[in-house]
C-alpha cells in the first residue's frame, strides 16, 4: 500500500478517485456517510509529501460535487494516473475495502468496486474472496482468506492446510521442542533485548507461546509476534492494523493480501481465522506513517528465510538499527505491550 505514501500525485489521485467512485456508486448517490468519511480521511493521508514525496491538494475528489462528467470519464482519469500493476492492484484493493465499510451490506458499492478492481485488472481470486465476506459466502471467504494467510506465513501447500484444517489439526505442525526452545531462549534473554521485550509481550498480554496447544503455529506467528516488539505496536486491536500496514509495506510479496485480512478482523469487525473480530477506530496519519516507515526498513521482515530468533539476545535498539527500522510506533521504551493504554478510563 505504499503508493498512498510515496506514490506520484497521480498515482494517489487515481487511489482516492477509485475510492470515491465505489462510495459514490459510479456518481449515482451522494458522497455521505461512512463510506465517504472512509475516503475522506485517506484523502487527507495521501495529500501530505511524505518522504520528500509531493505535497497535492485532493479537496475536488471529496466534495459534494462529482469531479468527473460521469463513471466512464472517471474510469478512463483512474486509468491514466495509474499505470503501474502494483498501484493498480492496492487501488483495486482500496476500492474494495471502501465498499466493505458501509453500515450495512452494500451490494451496489461491491459492484462498482467490482467494476473498478476488473478495468483495472484486479485478480479475480482475491476479489471473490474479498468481495464474499459481505455477503452470503462469508464462511467460505473467510476461510479462504485465512488459509491464504497462512501459505503466506508458512509456505505450506494450500490443500495440504486445507487438509489438516478440516481434519481438526494446526495447519502447520510445530514440534514441542521448538517451543521449549523459544521458551528457554526467552528465560535467558537480558532486559532491553529483542527476548526480553518479547518475554514482557508475553507477560502483559497473557498470550501463549505460539505453537502451544490451543495457539497457531511458531511458524505462524512467532515471527509477527517479534514485529510488535521491532515496529513498537502494542497487542490492541488499533496497533495490529498498524502493524499490518507496517508489514504489508516492508514486505516483498503478499502484504497487500495480509493488510486485507487485518483490515477485515480488526477494522471491519469481520471474523477472519481464529481471533475474536473488532471495529478499530484508525488515526490515518498514524496508519500512514506505519506505512511509511514499513517501506523505508531494509530487511523483509516477513521473508520466510529470515532467522527473527537469532536477534533475541540481541538489544533492541541495535536490533532497529540492523535491521534499518525508522524510529515510531506506539510503545515507548519500558511501555506497556498490552491493550490497556487505549482503553477509556474505568475500562477493564
């Protein structure tokens, strides 16, 4: 998703023009609601100069009036300011989300961003999975997805998981010996280095190691876990979209697919996997920013070849530095890595 940070003016005013004609129907309904509002605040990410980027002004795409003579004439402007495969598949992406934010299931916004997402050559794969978990094939989708996810994570043949996961297995097996490991090495870790911030990862939010019974894999998530502590996003709903885009943005293959899945779960309240769903309210300069700073880092942090365990007795702040992560996130130095610094006061 890069391209709403460190995209040309046009490639970002083709984004946000997409996204308004999925919102607006192809110009058939008034520019309001969450749909709009959803548009709007992208907008306002993609009119700043990250990164040295030009700064634009995008207020004629989010106003009352249409900016294009009709749906053909904004199709053809989508078209011409974006040209790349890779900003045409996060526009078909991003057309896609805005018709999965409405209140309520909208068929007619999903057959615009449908529409959008084929002229501009949108795998018909990941649309129908997306697309699904608005309507009547949710179950299915979703599984899809999430079986999607994990090949991403593991490299694992899909029917091979789609196997184990009908049969009641973990889609990857993780050996009790691996765990041990992990658990030993995190005894072992000094405080300040990367184990001893996961140890506390741990400790505050209460999660099993993974690859325990009862959790996914080590392979699945041991390495998302080290993310939290090396991006500094805590366990809370708003920080795991963060990360997300931190993630789908360092990563060289499958981020966008990834960000698709978070944003479904933790933004749209839509079950995807295991975890319980929630609505995360999203700061878009904050999502941006992580965006930003997933782009900028060095290493793919999401390459299965990568040994995230070699850098736990390492200090963290020599771990970022390596690595080449910007400074940011959401947890400062001896912070709090459970959720409990975004709840409302009172909140248990």
């Amino acid at each position: 998703m890069t391209v709403l940070v460190r995209g040309s003016v046009d490639a970002r005013r083709g984004m946000i023009l997409a996204m308004r004609l999925t919102a607006t129907c192809r110009g058939t309904r008034p520019f309001e609601g969450s749909q709009a509002a959803l548009v709007i605040a992208m907008a306002g990410v993609c009119e700043h100069g990250h990164e040295g980027q030009e700064a634009a002004d995008f207020s004629e795409l989010i106003g009352r009036e249409e900016p294009c003579r009709d749906a053909e004439a904004a199709m053809a402007e989508i078209a011409r300011c974006l040209t790349g495969p890779s900003d045409r598949r996060d526009a078909s992406h991003c057309a896609l989300i805005v018709a999965l934010a409405a209140d309520e299931p909208d068929a007619s916004s999903l057959e615009s961003a449908r529409w959008i997402a084929r002229g501009l050559g949108a795998d018909d794969l990941t649309m129908r999975d997306v697309e699904a978990s608005a309507h009547a094939n949710a179950a299915r989708a979703e599984a899809d997805l999430f079986r999607r996810f994990l090949v991403w994570r593991t490299g694992a043949r899909e029917d091979l998981i789609r196997e184990r996961l009908a049969a009641g297995l973990p889609a990857v097996p993780t050996p009790p010996e691996s765990v041990e490991r992990l658990r030993r090495l995190l005894g072992e870790a000094q405080d300040g280095t990367v184990g001893g911030e996961l140890a506390r990862f741990y400790a505050q939010t209460g999660y099993d190691l993974p690859g325990s019974p009862g959790t996914l894999p080590l392979e699945v998530l041991g390495g998302h876990d080290v993310h939290h502590i090396l991006a500094g996003y805590d366990a809370s709903a708003e920080d795991e979209v963060y990360l997300a885009g931190f993630e789908a943005a360092n990563a060289t293959d499958g981020g966008a697919d990834y960000l698709a899945v978070i944003m479904l779960q933790w933004h749209q309240g839509i079950k995807v996997g295991v975890f319980p769903p929630d609505h995360a309210p999203l700061n878009p300069t904050a999502f941006a920013k992580a965006v930003e700073r997933g782009s900028q880092t060095t290493v793919d942090l999401s390459d299965r070849s990568w040994d995230w365990q070699s850098l736990l007795a390492v200090p963290l702040d020599d771990a970022r530095a390596v690595l080449g992560i910007p400074p940011g996130g959401s947890v400062a130095p001896g912070g709090t890595w459970d959720a409990r610094h975004h709840w409302p006061a009172g909140a248990r």
